[in-house]
C-alpha cells in the first residue's frame, strides 16, 4: 500500500510538472517581459525569443512612430501640409521638436522628411509661392539642372548653383503666370532613400495644363504643358531643402525663354 501510495503522489506531481512546463502564464517584471508559450499555440509562435527590455522596446517604438494615416508612396497628388493643429505632428515651416529631431538625426522619422517634399509640389499644385518658400533653407539651396541646354558641357560639380528661397519662389511664379491651370502628378510619390544616413527625397512627377498665360513678356500659343522629371531633395534634420538634383523635360515656353535670353 506504501508503494502504491508513493507512486500515485509521484504520478501526480509528475503530471502537474508537466502542465507547467508546457503551458505557463507570462513573467513580468519592471523591466523585462518573457514569452508566452502554450502546448496548443501553433509551431511558428513557439520559437523562444530574447527577453527584450521594456524600456528598449519604448524607445524603438517611438522612433518609428511613423503613424500618418496616407501613404506618400502611394498618391497620385501632392499631400497638403499636415495641420499645424495635431500635436504629434512637426509641420517643414518650424524648426523641429527636440525629439523629433533626434530621431532625425537617428534616421528615423523618413516621412516627415517626404512630407517636405509633398509640401512643395503642394505649392506649385496651388500657386501657394509663399508655401514653396518655406520649403527651403534660409541660407539658400543648391540647385543641379541637369538637362539644362546651358549645363550641357558643364561636369556634375559646375552644374550646381547656390539660390535663394525668394529666387526659387520667383521662378515658380513666373513658370505658373505662363501656366495658370498647371497641376501636378506623381508617377511616383516622394520617397526617401534607405539607410539611417540617407536625406534624399526620391519623386517621379509630372505636370498637365496648357501655356495660356503670358510670362517674361512671351505671350502664349494655347500649346499643351507635358513635362515630367525625376528629382531628387535633400532635406536637412530641420526639415528644410538644401539641394536639388532635376532630370526633366521642358515646356514649350521655356524653350522660348531661352531663346529670347540669347
């Protein structure tokens, strides 16, 4: 009876062992959280993975806090600005917040940085000049044309030319006076590059309309607008455009333009 008894308590435990070890509820501490394994979860939700620190996963979680509800890649028209309104939100016309920035710098937070470059074509979509401005650093931005008929000789490095926001308005001004229903499409909306170190803003655009409207004393011919480019933005941890590199084609009205200035 003895053994008997002793081997039924042996079962016993044995058998609650064993539910534990197959089946145990979560250890949480202050810092750290394990995983949860059960007998019944599928073979993919029970690998064992490394006990991650509560306060690393935090962090992490706010440097990617990248929750804005469109997807720059995916639209056909330039985004508006975000509304200055949302708390979480860092608009291209003020300097950002001391975290944000930091997660700038860490080569997070990318779409803040497209976010500047929708800005900008938001501009030219809406003849907003003050808009565009604001778009770029106010020390200036280097401008790379490089389908220009003047840069045709010159090497990428000559090609650059260091500008002035007002000058960068001004000619946006005098391409919309000569194109007043100019609107602009992305074949593929503004990206930034990868890597923690890229600042460059990718986007494949073009602009429909017509040459209706007289600018630089050269009145129009009623010719279609069917230009298109590549281009490419370096946006600064302030959320400011310090460089552009074009690839495009040109309106009928600047081929004149540049006729009349020889």
């Amino acid at each position: 009876m003895i053994m008997i008894a002793k081997s039924a308590l042996f079962t016993t435990a044995l058998l609650a062992s064993t539910q534990r070890a197959l089946s145990f509820s979560p250890i949480i501490t202050h810092t750290t959280v394990y995983p949860v394994i059960t007998a019944t979860s599928p073979a993919s939700s029970r690998a064992i993975s490394t006990p991650t620190s509560t306060s690393t996963t935090t962090l992490h979680a706010l440097l990617n806090n990248n929750n804005h509800n469109d997807d720059p890649h995916l639209q056909t028209r330039p985004l508006p600005p975000p509304s200055s309104s949302t708390p979480t939100t860092t608009t291209s016309s003020s300097p950002p917040a001391i975290f944000q920035k930091i997660r700038l710098r860490l080569g997070f937070a990318k779409h803040l940085r497209e976010r500047v470059v929708h800005k900008y074509f938001h501009g030219v979509d809406t003849k907003n000049i003050s808009q565009i401005i604001e778009c770029f650093h106010s020390e200036g931005a280097v401008i790379r044309d490089i389908c220009s008929l003047s840069n045709r000789d010159a090497s990428y490095e000559d090609v650059g030319k260091l500008v002035t926001p007002d000058f960068l308005g001004e000619r946006c001004r005098e391409f919309l006076a000569a194109h007043p229903d100019a609107k602009v499409m992305f074949h593929h909306g503004p990206t930034c590059g990868r890597g923690r170190n890229n600042k460059w803003v990718y986007a494949h655009w073009y602009e429909t309309g017509s040459w209706s409207g007289t600018s630089q004393g050269i009145d129009p011919d009623g010719s279609p607008l069917t230009v298109q480019g590549q281009t490419r933005f370096l946006v600064d941890d302030d959320l400011k455009i310090k460089e552009i590199v074009i690839t495009r084609t040109f309106s009928r009205w600047e081929e004149m333009l540049l006729l009349k200035g020889k």
